[in-house]
C-alpha cells in the first residue's frame, strides 16, 4: 500500500495517484486503485473503484436535469423522494441531511446484519468552493469503517454522495482526503475529464457516452451528442506486438473504416509520437440518410468522417480518436487529440 498517513494527517505516495473521471465526476485515488463497477446512465449514476487490498471508493449521484429529458414520471417520482417532507431548504436546495440518514440507516441495517456495532458522525452543514456546493462529511464504523461526503451542487444540481470504506485498520481517513481534495462533480470550459485505467481524455460535455468495452488489453468509448455526432476513442495494448506485424498505417486501415469513407491516410505527429489521420464522408445511402435524419434538428448531419491513431512507445500502447461531424464543427478532433493523455 503505497499510501501513508503520517503523523501530522498529511498524504504522502511515493507513486502517481488514480485519476477517474467519468459523466463529469473527477477524483483522486491512490495508484493501483481500479474501476470495477459503473453506470452508462447520466441521470442516476453510480461508480466503484476498488484498492488492491481491502478498500474501495463509491460514489452515486443524481442529476435531474438529465432525468427530465429522459422520463417526466421519472423525473417528478425522483424529485418527490428527494424533497419530500417539505425538505427544502432557503433557495431551493435539496435537503442532503434526510438523504444521508437513509443512506446511514442502510449502512447500520448492514452493520447489525454482521452483529457490529454501528456509530456515525454527521458534520454540521457547510458552504464549498465560494458557494458552489453545499456538504456534509460523514463517518462512520461498524462492519468496517467509511468516511465520505454529500453535497449538492448549484451549478450542475447534482447531488453526489461519496465514501471510502475500509477494514478497522486500513488508513481510510487518509484516502478520504486524497479522493475529497480535489473531487468535482462537472466539467469545465464546456468539456469533461474521462479517466479510467490510466485513460485520460476530455470529450466536450454535450457529448454522452452511448457504449464501452473495458478489457484489459483493448479499452473503447463511443460518445454522441443531439443530431448524431460521434467520437469514438480507442486504445490498444501490446503496441510492440501488433506492431511487429503490421505498420500503423496497416493498423490503422484494419481497425479504423478508412476505406470505407475513402479518406487517404496521411503522416501526422501526435504527442510527439508518429501518428496517422485521415478524413473523408460518409458513403453508404443507408447511413447517409441515417445522419440526414439525426442532423435534422441542429441543421449539422454528421457526414464528415475524421480519424487519427498514433502509437506511444512509453506506454506501449496505440491509439484512435475517430469523429463522425457535421459539416460545421471544425477542428473536433485535433481538440480531442490534444486532450488524450497516452503517457
Ligand atoms: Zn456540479
Ligand atoms: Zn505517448
């Protein structure tokens, strides 16, 4: 366990800590901690990532602007649970306290379940980054021992609750101030941090993630946005082998469909790794209609096809970034390519 507690409380790793980033939720961990459990849904969202050892992070949280556009019964069900008993408070905030008393009497049922006996601490109220976000820290022991916080934020109206758990003697404290110090819960600047197994990328915050496929040695998120937009970003381990086999121009033409929109494959550098990228339309009827029909509202069918891969000795790894756009959203994938972090 790389992460110590000294005297004074203070942090100290002696290697680079876990980003996660996920639907504009953005923390630190220890390294070597991992995501292990997930949600695709924006509106109801729930993480988990867990230590090599015993601990684990969890992290829910509800956005009712996103409930809203997907089911209006959902919706107004959700917003009655939330403010039920007259809980609002002045300006309209939710009340986070009745959250977090059913949350802790759920911990408690587990508690007396496993025949421990169950304590918890709620912090007064209080007032974070200038205003922004209204909190409560929490801890509490009994089968186990968790310390966490739950907020709601102004800006983005999320409320996210958040916790580190652990056994009696793991330094759960500690990862709680590392996970807390620098946690936000939306993008800035109109774009959002993904990070998960050492992926870092910003995909601009209009974009939802639609489909993954997390394995150990291929990684892959596929975004879009109103009027059929997409952005696919790939990554590939092993590198040095496929690589033995194939040129990245050759990898690039087997995994990307860059024939298929006829674009030539042009020599490019990205992060001062060679790179390959290409660009061409979208050719076949079925699919040209498709993004006709999807492009209707914003006047922007996404018919213009752009892909770039690059290979990163030090990580060992190849990557694509490939962008189905309309015909007015330029530059999309160089901003994208300079956001992906490959070492
Ligand atoms: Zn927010
Ligand atoms: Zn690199």
């Amino acid at each position: 366990m790389p992460v110590r507690s000294s005297d004074d409380g203070n942090v100290e790793q002696d290697a680079p800590q876990t980003l996660i980033g996920w639907q504009g939720v953005r923390f630190l961990l220890p390294p070597e901690w991992n995501l292990t459990g997930f949600s695709l849904d924006r509106s109801n969202g729930y993480l988990k990532v867990d230590s090599p050892g015993s601990m684990f992070a969890q992290v829910k949280w509800t956005d009712p602007k996103y409930t809203q556009s997907r089911s209006v019964a959902e919706w107004a069900w959700r917003s009655w649970k939330t403010y039920r008993g007259g809980g609002v408070a002045a300006g309209g905030d939710p009340d986070l306290k009745q959250t977090l008393d059913a949350f802790l009497k759920d911990t408690a049922k587990a508690a007396k379940k496993s025949r421990s006996e169950f304590e918890c601490k709620v912090k007064p109220e209080s007032e974070e980054l200038g205003g922004q976000r209204m909190a409560h820290n929490f801890s509490w022991t009994g089968n186990g021992q968790g310390q966490g916080k739950i907020w709601y934020c102004r800006e983005c109206k999320r409320v996210v609750i958040a916790q580190v758990v652990g056994t009696a003697r793991d330094p759960v404290p500690a990862v709680a101030s590392v996970m807390f110090s620098e946690m936000r819960d939306h993008g800035e600047d109109g774009w959002e941090t993904w990070a998960l197994f050492d992926l870092v990328i910003g995909v601009p915050s209009n974009f939802s993630l639609k489909a993954q496929k997390l394995m150990s040695g291929y990684l892959r998120l596929e975004f879009q946005r109103i009027g059929g937009e997409k952005l696919v970003v790939e990554r590939w381990g092993l590198a040095d082998v496929a690589l033995r086999r194939f040129s990245l121009g050759e990898w690039f033409e087997k995994t990307c469909p860059v024939r298929q929109h006829a674009g030539r494959v042009a020599e490019s550098e990205v992060n001062g790794h060679k790179a390959v990228m290409t660009s061409g339309s979208v050719k076949s009827p079925s699919a040209w209609a498709r993004a006709l029909a999807e492009g209707a509202a914003t006047k922007n069918p996404a018919l213009h096809y752009e892909a770039a891969a690059w290979s990163c000795p030090e990580a060992n790894r190849i990557y694509a970034v490939q962008v189905w756009r309309g015909k007015q959203t330029v530059g999309l994938i160089d901003e994208v390519v300079a956001r992906c972090e490959c070492h």
